[in-house]
C-alpha cells in the first residue's frame, strides 16, 4: 500500500463518517432549533426539555436510516479489504 492508497482510503473513511452522522446531527440540530424557538415564544426556560424530544428524534432517525448507515460501513469495510488484499 502507498501513500495514495492510504490518501484514498482516509478521504473514503472522512466521507463515510460524514454520510453516516448526517442524518443524525441534522435532525437533532433541527429539533433543538425548533425547541429553542418555542422556548422563547412561550418563555419557559426549562433545561431538560431539549433532551427528550431530541432523544426520540434521534433514535426515530437513527432506525430509519440504519441500512443507510450499514451501507456506507459496507461500502468503507469493503474498499479497505480490497486495498488490503491487494497492498500485501
């Protein structure tokens, strides 16, 4: 294995880390937003009233895109065997 592959393979593990967490952040950047904003509206300050909406987004997002997430692993896992196997 030379330096472009290990290159390639780093840049392949950066873009399959960012399309698997994705989803993930936006929507619990999305919901915090969106909670925030009815804070201020309504004017209850509570702390805690983000975590739970964010939890069940999250995990609602989280199940839904899992094959999503399962395949960019598989495209990553698969791109490092085969440099493997051909760099020995």
């Amino acid at each position: 294995m030379n330096e472009a592959d290990a290159m390639e393979l780093v840049q392949a593990a950066f873009r399959a880390l960012i399309f698997a967490s994705g989803p993930i952040i936006v929507t619990a950047m999305l919901v915090g937003t969106i909670i925030a904003l009815l804070q201020a509206l309504t004017q209850i300050q509570e702390v805690t009233l983000t975590f739970i909406p964010k939890i069940l987004a999250v995990l609602l997002v989280t199940s839904v895109s899992a094959p999503f997430i399962a395949g960019q692993v598989n495209i990553l896992a698969r791109l490092a065997f085969s440099h493997i196997a051909t760099g020995f």
